[in-house]
C-alpha cells in the first residue's frame, strides 16, 4: 500500500515540476503575434495628380478666349505666357483651344493658393497638362478608357438616328452604320419597319459613353432584303464584307450626304417649284440644313465650277471614268481648292448644301450622266472593290458563321443588350 502511495506522490511531484519548468521559460522563446496590417488608402488621382494635394477649380473656354486671357487671370506673367505657348507647339498648339471645353486649376493649399497646374481636355480622352509652379513641364495625357463588347437591336420608325435615341443607344452608332451601308443603302431612302442588330464595341470614360470604337458584324433588313455587314482584315486593312465575302466598297457611293430626305426625284416632267410650268427634272433633290457636307460619290477630277443665276446656282462637275459624270448644284459654297483640274477621293468634301441660284430652299441638286445622257442616280449600278482573297475565303467563313450567329441570337425588338 505504501509502495502505491510513494508512486502516486511522485507523479504529482512530477507534473508540478514539469509544470513550473514551463510556465518559467524565458518570454522571448514564446511566438510573438503578427502585428495588425496598417491599411495605406489609394491617393485619387485626376490627370495623373493626386486630388487631396490641391484645390481643384473647374472651368472651361469661353467664346474668343485664348490661354493668355485665362492665364493672366491668374497671376501668370506674360513672359511665363509666351515661354509655355513656345514649349507647347510640339505637344499641343494653344492657339486651337475649342470654345466649351473643360480646362481645370490646381491650386495650392497653402494659404497663396497659388495656380500649380492648368488642364485643358483636348477631348472626352485626351488632354494637356502645364506645370505652372516651379520649372515649366507640358505633357499631354489621356484618361483610362474601358470598352465593351455590345449588341442593339432596332425597327425603324421615322429615321436611324431617331430609333437609337429612343432606344436609348449612342446615336453615333447611326453615322457609323450609314458609313459602312455607304455603297449599298441609301439612307434617304429607308422605310418605316426596316430593322437591324449589330455587334459592336463602345468606349467609355467615368461610365460615360465617349464614342462607338469598332463595328463587328451588322445585319440591315431594307424593304425586306437583308444586307449583312462583317469586319475582316485583308492586306493589313480592316474593311466590311457581306455574307458572300463580297466588299461593300463599290466605285460609287448611294448618296453624296447624309441623313436628310429627297424631296423631288428624278423625272422627265415635273412641276417646277418657282416657275411653275412642268419640265424635265434630270437629278434627286435632298433636302438638307445650309452648310451640311457634300462629298463626292466617287474618285474622279473636277472638270467644270461655276455659277448659273437663273437655275443650278454655285455648281460643280466630276468626271469619274470615261463612262460617269456628277454634278452637283445650289451649293452654298465650294469646298477649298475646288477647281478643275483638281483630284478627288470618293467622300472628300467638294461643298455645302445651299440654295444659290433658282431654288425654294436650301438643298443639293445632285445628277449623274453615264456617256453624256442623264440617268436616275438612285439607279446606278456601281461595280464593288476586290471580294476577298480566295486563300483568305476559309479564316473569313469561320468568323462569319461566329458573328452570324450571335447576330440571330438578337432579337430585332430588342433595345440593347450588354
């Protein structure tokens, strides 16, 4: 019994002691805790510069001011002046700053407030930076632009623009899809139930829309025919072809402006307007604001400008080919460096829409001769560019049959989809 006791004794004596032994340890064998993480915030930075280190004015450029009137506002030296309008030349000419657009002071926030830099956004992207306090530095900088690939959808009601407003898209996707349906559709001429859906991409800045960066696939349904559009690179450049691999270039163009109406079509007997007796009218008259753009429908040279009081007004003729001649009439005025003799390109600016000579009101007479004899320009037949290349017919067939059918997955009644 006692050699039980004596044992039993011993283990408690142990454990104490190796309890003690542990508990006596020196504190710096012990782990030490992780200290807690100090969180350091993300300055926030406007055109590269930190927003907390300065007051921040916002302004933008009124009618007939020039970066003289702004910065002399501001305590800047004339000498100062002349010094940053030298040093920006290579960056940004002062001299094209655009009434309406933003410009930004940095100041100081000691109790000076001195001016430290100026920002003038050249556009929704790009914009200039001057450093106004200690050495002189000009750089241009550009804000961070994220783009989404988007698809819409849209039957036409009234006019293209109008659909993508009230379907709430970016009406600029309008100009780009008359551009590209340039030689194929005639916009003026697009009826109410036409529809399209489009693969696109969109640029934004701060979630604000700042224009359409490239279209992808297109299908136009005009007066029930289809007219498909899709983006493929040949030769290094990207152009737009049909679902037959065909391009959509052609020698011609359907109209030589964009967007308004044709308020009189192409007869052998038509009542004139002012003088009132029936006569030939040997063109297509488009409505259209003074001063829209008219742009030659085809490559050619300038062969007659002028001017007939009692009927076209301001005129001007193209030669094309040896078969095709334009003629454009009731410009307001001329296109600079209009002349014969001068080259055009197909869609170079050649005038403006006015109502010069015998006319009711402001439009484009527009008339295209084929061996000399008049012929309705809605009718012309314009031969298209090169299709694509043969051993390039596989690689655009896949993409095409891709593009076609996420296209059907659009419905036509759609607004947009993300």
């Amino acid at each position: 019994m006692k050699k039980y006791l004596a044992e039993g004794i011993f283990v408690v004596i142990s454990l104490v002691v190796v309890t003690w032994v542990i508990w006596q340890r020196p504190s710096e064998t012990l782990p030490e805790s992780e200290p807690e993480p100090i969180f350091i915030p993300e300055p926030v930075l406007k055109f590269g510069l930190p927003v907390d280190s300065f007051l921040i004015e916002k302004t933008f450029i009124r009618k007939n001011q020039n970066l003289s009137d702004i910065l002399v506002k501001e305590g800047v030296s004339y000498q100062t002046i002349d010094q940053i309008a030298r040093s920006s030349k290579p960056i940004f000419d002062v001299r094209r700053l655009r009434q309406g657009n933003n410009c930004y002071f940095f100041y100081s926030r000691d109790s000076l407030r001195n001016p430290s830099y100026f920002v003038y956004e050249i556009d929704a992207i790009n914009y200039v930076v001057y450093q106004l306090n200690d050495s002189l530095h000009i750089y241009k900088g550009e804000k961070p632009v994220t783009r989404e690939i988007r698809t819409a959808s849209g039957v036409i009601s009234s006019s293209l623009w109008n659909t993508m407003k009230h379907n709430n898209l970016n009406p600029v996707l309008a100009i780009e899809l008359s551009e590209i349906y340039a030689w194929t559709i005639d916009f003026f001429g697009i009826q109410k139930g036409d529809k399209f859906r489009v693969i696109y991409e969109e640029s934004f800045v701060d979630s604000v829309s700042v224009g359409i960066s490239t279209i992808y696939a297109c299908q136009f349904q005009h007066m029930k025919e289809d007219f498909f559009a899709f983006q493929f690179e040949q030769d290094s450049i990207l152009s737009y072809y049909d679902d037959k691999g065909k391009s959509l270039k052609k020698a011609f163009l359907k109209a030589p402006l964009k967007f308004s109406r044709i308020s009189s079509h192409f007869s052998h007997s038509r009542m004139h307007p002012i003088l009132k007796i029936s006569r030939p009218h040997h063109g297509i008259d488009y409505a259209a604001p003074t001063g829209t753009p008219v742009v030659s429908i085809g490559d050619g040279v300038v062969t007659r400008k002028g001017y007939q009081a009692g009927g076209g007004g301001n005129y001007l003729y193209i030669k094309h080919n040896s078969v095709y001649t334009t003629c454009y009439m009731h410009l307001h005025k001329f296109a600079s460096g209009m002349a014969p003799g001068v080259r055009v390109r197909q869609g170079q600016l050649i005038g403006y829409v006015g109502k010069t000579g015998l006319a009711s009101g402001p439009h484009l007479d527009f008339r295209v001769f084929r061996n000399g004899s008049p012929i309705n320009p809605l009718k012309v037949e314009a031969p298209p560019v090169e299709p694509v290349h043969e051993h390039l017919l596989t690689k655009f067939t896949t993409l095409k049959d891709s593009l076609m059918l996420k296209l059907n997955r659009i419905d036509f009644s759609a607004k947009s989809l993300d």
